[in-house]
C-alpha cells in the first residue's frame, strides 16, 4: 500500500456528506484511542515484568517453560 498525501485524503474528506465526516472523525477518535490503550498495556507490561521474573524464572517452573 502507497502512503496517502495528507492533503489528498484531506480532499476526499471534505467531498464527503457531513455525516460521513462524522463517522470518519469518530473511526479516527477510535484508532487514537485503540492506539493510547495498547500503549498503556506495554507501558503496564514492561513496569510489572521485573517484580513478575522472580514467580516466572524458577526452577520448579522451568518444567512449563517447554510448553
């Protein structure tokens, strides 16, 4: 897929009817918003996998390791 000019895409926004504007400017909210929560959960991820590596990385455990 080629990159899209940002005034290209601004054009065939702006043909649009209001309503299809609308729902364009919510779908983009919603990927913003997708994009802040995945961000949250690595960020979240990252912080806890340091206090987590003791439980994980034990040898009574490592037996699951090979599942």
């Amino acid at each position: 897929m080629t990159a899209t000019r940002p005034q290209a895409l601004v054009d065939k926004i702006s043909a649009l009817p209001a309503e299809r504007v609308a729902e364009i400017e919510d779908f983009v909210d919603f990927i913003g918003e997708r994009a802040r929560e995945q961000s949250l959960l690595r960020a979240a991820a990252n912080t806890s996998a340091p206090a987590f590596a003791a439980v994980w990385e034990n040898p009574e455990d490592a037996v699951y390791d090979a599942l």
